[in-house]
C-alpha cells in the first residue's frame, strides 16, 4: 500500500492510538461496575469507546434505566485509573520511533483528542513527548465532538495544512469516521475496536501497530518532499 499523496502533516488520536489508556480504563471500568453489582456486557462498553462523554453518560442510562447514577460510577472509574496509573507505561509501542521519524522528515504532527487538555499534559508532559507535538487540539476546542470533522479540521487548521494532505491515525471507529469526514488520508491502528466494513472502507489501510504505520510510511511518497515547520 503507498500512500496516493505526499503526507505534509500527521494528525494523531491521543487514547488507545498513542497511549494505553483504554485498556487500562475498560479494566477499572469492569471492576467497579461489579463492585456495585452491575454486569456490564462487552457490547455496552464497546458503546462506550469513542464517543462524547455525554453519550457514554446517556448509553448506559438507555441500558440500565433513567434513574442509573451513570455519572457517578464514572466518576468513580477516573479516580480509581488515575490512582493506578503509571505514566511511564503507557506510551504505545512505536510512538517514539514514528515521531522520530516524523522529525527527521520535518513533517508536522498534531493531537486531535477528545480528552481534555489536562488530560494530555497527565499523559504525555513527562519525558517531553507533549512537546513533541506542533499543535494540540482537545476538547473545547471545536464546536462538535468526532464522529464530525470539527477536531481533524482544527488540527489541520492550526497546522496551517490542507486536511486532504494530512495523515491521519485513529483506533476508534468514531474517529476513522471524523477522519475520513475530514477528507483525510485515514489509517486505522485498531486498540479495542476491532475494524468493520465501514472502516475498511473509511480507511486507505488498517494497521497493525504504529511501526506498521512506520513502514508504510517509509514505502511513500511521503518522505520525498521534507515539510518545513515554521
């Protein structure tokens, strides 16, 4: 597979693409859902990944009745994962090298999450890796939240690249959706969603990892033209 235009910007999803959150978040997720005697199917949480907080809110209240507390065993879950987490792990495989490559290109790189901005300085502040993006778009940012555009064209926007000429990585399906929304070239780096037909379709490829993405990357044409940043 080679890309069908040169990749002048990259534009990244930040959890479950750059980071292991979600694993971890589905972990604590289970575990205190149980503990208030709810048995949550995989289905349900699948609802789950991807989306605005509101409609997270709003899937489980649609499973378990009006009257479910959802906010609070969110609530709940984000305090207990954070208390658990360790900063220095969960950097996914591969980061490093893409970005490492991605500078010596000097092709420009931006986030475009629907996380919060404190949420991206949590994860990737240490070590630098925060700096190491040119642009950083979270929630707050834009209007309406992936499946729309709005993130994707932000990040371009303050990137100053046209979308068409960016790459952009995703692992959730409501992400391959603004992506492709966005007109970008979209490669999907499945997390905990498996990719369907849709997504297949959305997507020029479905990468196994980031250092897939590398070696596409390095197969072109991409690569031969250097971006200058700033």
């Amino acid at each position: 597979m080679t890309f069908p235009r040169e990749i002048r910007a990259v534009v990244f999803d930040m959890d479950g693409l750059l980071v292991d959150t979600e694993t971890g978040f589905r972990d604590v997720f289970f575990a205190v859902a149980a503990e208030r005697g709810h048995d949550v199917p995989m289905w349900l949480f699948q609802q789950l990944i991807g989306v605005p907080n509101v409609s997270a809110l709003d899937a489980l209240r649609a499973h378990y009745g009006p009257e479910f507390d959802a906010q609070s065993m969110f609530d709940a879950c984000w305090v207990r994962f954070h208390e658990n987490l360790d900063v220095g792990t969960i950097l996914k495989a591969g980061v490093i090298e893409l970005l490492d490559h991605l500078d010596a290109l000097r092709i420009p790189r931006a986030i475009a999450t629907s996380s919060p901005r404190e949420a991206v300085t949590r994860y990737l502040g240490p070590g630098g890796m925060e700096n190491r993006f040119h642009a950083i778009v979270t929630k707050g940012d834009y209007d309406r939240p992936k499946p729309a555009p709005d993130p994707f064209l932000t990040a371009a926007a303050r990137l100053g690249i046209d979308p068409t000429d960016c790459l952009a990585l995703e692992d959730s399906h409501n992400g391959v959706r603004a992506a492709h929304a966005a007109g970008m070239m979209t490669v999907m780096v499945p997390d905990l969603l498996d990719p369907t037909e849709e997504m297949h379709d959305k997507c020029l490829h479905v990468a196994e990892t980031l250092h897939h993405v590398l070696d596409l990357m390095r197969a072109g044409p991409a690569g031969r033209y250097p971006t200058t940043i700033g």
